[in-house]
C-alpha cells in the first residue's frame, strides 16, 4: 500500500510562506578572484588557519558523499547539528505552540518530548505494550486534527528492539499526519533502512546519524531523509550555516573510504553483544538482559540504583533507567570493548 498526504496541509501556515534569510553564499554560488560580498576577513584567521571564509550552506560536497552511502537523492536529504537539530525543525515546520500535538511511546528517546516542551508543542504519551511493541489502536485512537507528528523509535532507546515493521506500516497508512522513524540505531540491525520507502509514504521522514556505529559523536552530524518537498522546507527554516566548515571537511574525509572500517567495529560491537549477554544472566544480581537490535543492552537487575552506584565506586558509568516506565529495576549498559565489558563483569560478580 501507499500513502500520499498533502504535506502543505500539514506545515504551520507561517511556514508555507516564509522567506528564508538569503546568505552572501546562496546569492553568489560560482568561482571568483575577490570575494568582498560576506563582511570576512580577508587575511586568515587569528591563528593562522583558514577560517576566514564562510562554509557553504547546504553542504553540497559532504551531501555527495552521504547521498552515495545512503544510496539516495541529494536533494532527499537535510544533514543537521545531530539528529537533535532535525528533531527541533520537524516541530518547526509542522507544529503550531501552544496548538498543536505530538505523539510518543514510551520509554523513548528523551529528545521527543524534551523539543516538544521548549516549543510548547503539547506531547501525548501511548506507552509501548510490556513487550516493547507499538499499541497500534491507541495511537491511531489517540490521532486528531492536532497531531501533527508521530515518533517511532526503531531500535527503540532504551528497549534496545527494533519494532514490528507490520505497526509501523499500519501507522504509515492510517495516521494523517507526519510519521518520524529514528533509526539512529539501524547500522546494528540488519534490517533495511525505511529510506527505501519514502516513495510510497510521503508522510514518512526517516532520522540516522553519524554518532553510533560511525563513530562521531563529537562532530554532532545527523541526516533526515524525506520528500524532496520536505527537505525543502527543512532547507528554508533551517539556520544559514548550521554545519561548520570545520565539520564538513572533517566529515567528508572520515566518510570516504571508511565503510568497511565502520562495518568492523560494528561487527565486534555484536560479538560483543552476544558474549556479554550471555554473561551478564549468569550473574546473581542480574535478572534479566532484553533482547537487543542496538550497541547497548538493558538489563534488569535485583537493584539497580544500588548497582549503579557501585558501579560507580568502580569507575564504570552506566545509565539508570528504573524510575522510567517498564523500565523497572533496569540499567542501560552500552556495549564497550572487550576490557571494558570484562570489567563491567567482574564489578557485577562482586556486587553482592
Ligand atoms: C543517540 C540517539 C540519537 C543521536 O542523536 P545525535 O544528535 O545525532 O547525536 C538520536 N536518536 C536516538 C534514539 C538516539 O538514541
């Protein structure tokens, strides 16, 4: 089945209309001998470097390379500050304060609900069923005029499983409004990507990111993938120059050639995985590990502020999340290397 909803319906009736700033670097696009439009520097930088020049603004020779990855169109894709910086701007486009709604599962990624509140975008929690799976009916029950965007969290954060694709087709085809599918996981699943159904949903707008499996938390790079009309109006709410230069020519490189060495470390990371949680059930405190499509394993455990804090005393950080709905007595461990799984280990073992 397909779906096509009219997009312009749903954006926020300012958007529709709004004129975006025009950068020195959108009106002028070509080569030329003196650049005198962009109120720089003309010397260098303080340091000596070259970080005089403003960065161009849509990214263009970065956006080659991912397009190639992703196995995409350029113009499908908005590449954000994280996955975060999309998060804030699918709010912007399509909901209005005060107004409009969103609609979570929880547990999920905080960022949902967090974007929400600081752009007074009322959220509306229908919880994931006691086996981690989308309550279909209520969501759809749950839809009105005002719910705008739908999250769906897959491999979800902090259950760690990748959600029937069977639900999210269901919710693909019968919510009116945007479908948000986060696979900021995807890379250890091996599951294709919901990129490969953007022509048949044209509510459907799909969220990765370089921060997991590729390694590159620090540079803050995200990737939306949607409609062509989509990313344009991404493209106009977006701030002018959102991804430094800096970052894109570190990205570019980090990027090229390098699959396979991602693909390394994703396979040790699901070695990894696997030993750990074999071994983690073993132990007393341990009640039970959930099944995991991700780089991190929630564990249920006999006491888990007591083991988090002894964990620390150890040195070992790991994310308590047992106040958090059907997340009783959990902690969420995220898969490190082999020392420092051994260690994680040997520190449970002592807890007693
Ligand atoms: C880690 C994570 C992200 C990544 O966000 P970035 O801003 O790209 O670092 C996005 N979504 C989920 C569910 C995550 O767990």
């Amino acid at each position: 089945m397909k779906k096509s909803l009219d997009i312009k319906t749903l954006l926020r009736e300012n958007i529709k209309n709004i004129k975006p700033y025009s950068s020195a670097r959108d009106e002028f696009t070509g080569e030329a001998s003196v650049y005198i439009d962009a109120n720089e520097n003309p010397y260098s930088s303080v340091d000596g470097s070259k970080n005089n020049r403003y960065p161009d603004p849509y990214q263009q020779s970065l956006k080659d390379i991912v397009a190639e990855i992703k196995n995409i169109q350029k113009q499908q894709l908005f590449l954000g500050n994280g996955s975060d910086e999309a998060i804030e701007l699918l709010y912007k486009a399509f909901c209005n304060p005060g107004k409009d709604k969103t609609i979570i599962s929880s547990p999920t990624y905080g960022m949902y609900k967090v974007c929400a509140d600081t752009n007074d975008i009322e959220c509306i929690d229908i919880p994931l069923k006691p086996d981690f799976e989308l309550d279909v009916p209520a969501i759809l029950n749950a839809q009105t005029q005002e719910t705008k965007i739908l999250w769906v969290c897959s491999p979800n954060n902090p259950s760690g499983n990748l959600l029937n694709d069977s639900d999210i087709i269901k919710l693909l085809e019968n919510f009116n409004g945007i479908v948000a599918i986060d696979e900021a996981y995807i890379d250890f699943t091996n599951k294709t990507s919901w990129i490969e159904r953007l022509k048949d949903y044209s509510n459907l707008v799909v969220l990765q990111t370089f921060s997991k499996a590729w390694g590159l938390a620090n540079i803050r790079l995200g990737m939306l993938f949607a409609s062509e009309e989509i990313i344009a109006v991404i493209n106009k709410i977006k701030l002018p120059y959102n991804i430094s230069g800096l970052v894109q020519d570190f990205a570019l490189k980090a990027l090229t050639n390098n699959q396979s060495k991602k693909d390394n470390m994703v396979a040790s990371i699901l070695e990894e995985r696997e030993r750990l949680s074999k071994e983690l059930v073993e132990i007393p405190c341990v009640e039970k590990v959930f099944p995991s499509d991700s780089n991190f394993l929630l564990v249920k455990t006999t006491a888990a502020r007591e083991i988090y804090k002894f964990l620390l005393t150890k040195g070992i950080v790991t994310r308590d999340r047992s106040t958090i709905y059907l997340c009783e007595g959990c902690i969420r461990m995220t898969i490190g290397t082999k020392e420092e799984n051994d260690a994680l280990l040997l520190s449970l073992k002592e807890f007693l």
